[in-house]
C-alpha cells in the first residue's frame, strides 16, 4: 500500500528514506543492479535512452539505479538539486574542475588542498594552458586580490587536509557572485552533517566518498552535489573522463549513507575529547582542531559548521622520531591511509606526500616532520584516550 508523503527534515531521517521511492521492489534492503547495460524493447525506445541526460538504465558509465538512490540521498544531504557518483573522490575533483575550464582561463586555489587536487592545480592544468593562482585561505584579502579578467573558477576545500584551516564560504560566495565566478568546495573533512556549504550559495560540492560518507573503509568513490546545470555539465564530461562507479559500490555507499548522522556525531565527541587532550599534554607542540577555542578560527568554524569532525592533526615536539614513535606505539590506532571510517587510522603527512609535495613546500605548507595527522574512529572515548595516553608515554 503506498504511504503518505512525508516531509523528510532531520538529517538521520533523510540519510534513511531519501532514496526510498527508488527501490521499486519490497526488499527492504534494495537489490544490486550488478548490469554494465540494459534492455530496451524498440528501437525509438533505445534511441531516445541512448541521448536522454543521466539516463538510471541504459549503461552504467552513464547510470545505474544504485548511482540514483545514492544521489538521491545526497542531494537531500546537502541541499542540492542534483548529484553524480564517481569511481573516486580525485574522479569527482578532476571531473569537477577540468569540465569547467578551457585553455586561457584562470582558477583561484589554496596554498594547502589534499594533494592529489595540488598535483591537478599545480602540474596539469598549467599543461593545458590554464593558470592557477594559490593563495592562503585564512585570508580572504588574498582571494579577492587573485581574481583577474579571465578568473573562471574558485576552488576550496574546508577544513583542509591536514591542518584543519578553514575557508570562509560566505566571503567565497560573495567574492564569486561580484565577478561572476564559479564555486567549487571540497566537503570531505565536514560531511553535509557538520557543514553545508549550498546553503551558504556555494555552486557545488564534491566528496571523496571513500572517507565518511561510505564510512566503513570499504569502497572508493567520490560525488559531486549542485544545481543542474552545473552538474548536467560536470556529467557530460564525466562520461568520457570515465570514473565510473560500480553498482556493488554504489549499494555500499548507500548502506554507509544510512548511518552517517550517527557515525559523524560519534567522530565529532571523540576528536573533541582527543583534541583536548592533546592540547594539555607536554609533549605536543600544537593541536589543530577548528572545535577547540585555540583554533584560529574558531569562531569561523562556528558560524559556518554545525560540529568539527573526527579529523584532527597534532604536532609533536620531537620531530619526526616522536611522531614515529607514537604511531608505532598505538595498540587501536593503524598507521593507514584513507580517513572517516570506523576504524582510528594515523598517518605521517610530511612522508605520505612526499613524492607530491617537496620539502620546501611541506615546510611552506606548514606540514612539519612532527605532523601526525589522526582520522578518529568510532571505538569509545575512554578506550581512545588511554591508547593514545599510553603511546604518548
Ligand atoms: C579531502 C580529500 N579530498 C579528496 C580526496 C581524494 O579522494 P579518493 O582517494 O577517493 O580519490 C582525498 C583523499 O584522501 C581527501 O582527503
């Protein structure tokens, strides 16, 4: 028997039922679509699916009923008209950003972004004739200054990989709107729990969905939520770049999605209560959390996000050999990279990316030898505090 309509408003409540008219079947849990194609029944039928925008069923690169209902749902997250789902989060980034540019154009940038967006901004747009300006993000002088007659496009991602600085989205905006710019932020870090960008007038937002999203270090993927147009666009160029994702992948994406609200407030207590710790103990130098009153922009963080994840970094007196010695010394947290998943994982910025990013740009980045950046899982607070107590010691 169908239902009443139902307005959806509380965030857990849409994560649930925003994809529910999708499954046209009973099974509670929907069915894989596990199909690279599918049928039709005229030729007139297969020639208007083989044109139509997005089309659920007729090739997977194209669309897929799991694709849907994940965009479904995140469209409803965070507030957009429309969404895509990509084979990974630098799928969505690269789609996102080359789809809009042509050569002679210009793109405003951060100084600090994950780094394989750096390596996109910094070594292969400027290939294609596309001029990237890098500015420090916590000074939103030095964005309205970058803007030049062929600015096309201004990219953010907020809080940023490591170091947690923030990106005022509301400047953003209105810098973009005075010269009739597009906006595009990286929302991976926040989810649409903690931050939500649209609703702040940014054009789109993408997602390595790896991270929170899928939330179980099970599946790559990325998205990207907007308004139509905009995302029509991104999807056309999508086709042929080709990071398309798996059905299979799409289902467990949806199954990550159901409990986002509940896993992102776990990872929102149990980074504050480390970050506090952190911030009280000897031998760390500097924590960098955007909920803890010493962040610099703490009072940006709450007027632009409504918690402040489960991504912290902390600098170690000791350098390298301390920050070493800590990841060794943890007996629940896994030095691995990837973040946002059940499970604590840790990680050494300055080595990870050291193939990405030279030694003087770690150090112009602020991405010391101490650096230990932490993705805080769902394990209990008291268990956590102890490990990382221990490991300390
Ligand atoms: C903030 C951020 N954006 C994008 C990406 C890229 O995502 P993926 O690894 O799913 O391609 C990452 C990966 O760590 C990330 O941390």
């Amino acid at each position: 028997m169908a239902k009443e309509k139902f307005d959806l408003e509380g965030m857990q409540t849409k994560a649930v039922y925003a994809a529910k008219e999708l499954n046209r079947t009973t099974a509670i849990s929907p069915p894989i679509w596990q199909t690279t194609t599918f049928g039709a029944e005229t030729a007139e039928e297969f020639a208007e699916i083989a044109v139509a925008t997005k089309p659920q069923e007729f090739y997977t690169r194209y669309g897929n009923p799991n694709h849907a209902m994940v965009e479904q749902t995140l469209a409803e997250l965070e507030g957009g008209e429309l969404a895509l789902v990509f084979g990974s989060g630098m799928g969505a980034i690269f789609s996102a950003i080359a789809s809009q540019l042509n050569s002679g154009d210009h793109v405003i940038a951060q100084r600090n972004h994950y780094a394989g967006a750096t390596t996109l901004l910094k070594d292969i747009l400027p290939r294609w004739g596309i001029e990237v300006s890098f500015v420090d993000q916590t000074n939103n002088a030095e964005f309205a200054a970058a803007v030049q007659p062929n600015t096309k496009l201004i990219y953010v991602e907020t809080p940023v990989n490591p170091l947690m600085q923030l990106t005022d989205l509301r400047f953003i905006v209105e810098l973009a709107k005075a010269h009739n710019l597009t906006t595009i932020c990286d929302n991976t870090f926040a989810t649409p729990i903690n931050q939500r960008p649209l609703e702040l007038g940014i054009d789109a937002v993408i997602h390595s969905a790896t991270k929170y999203i899928g939330g179980h270090h099970d599946v790559t993927a990325g998205t990207m939520v907007g308004n139509k147009d905009l995302l029509e666009r991104v999807w056309r160029f999508a086709l042929v770049a080709g990071a398309a994702l798996s059905p299979f992948d799409a289902w467990l994406l949806l199954r990550g999605l159901r409990t986002l609200g509940l896993r992102v407030e776990r990872h929102n207590q149990n980074a504050l209560a480390l970050a506090k710790f952190f911030e009280t103990h000897q031998k760390v130098a500097r924590v960098y959390y955007p909920g803890l009153e010493s962040h610099p922009q703490f009072e940006l963080a709450n007027s632009q996000m409504t918690g402040f994840t489960g991504m912290l970094s902390v600098e170690l007196r000791g350098g390298y050999s301390a920050a070493d010695k800590l990841m060794s010394s943890l007996k629940l947290g896994v030095r691995a990279a990837s973040l946002g998943g059940f499970e604590t994982l840790v990680v050494h910025p300055a080595s990870m990316w050291s193939l990405q990013l030279s030694a003087e740009q770690r150090a112009a980045t602020g991405i010391n030898d101490g650096l230990v950046r932490i993705s805080v899982g769902l394990e209990d607070e008291t268990d956590l505090l102890r490990d990382f107590d221990q490991a300390l010691a």
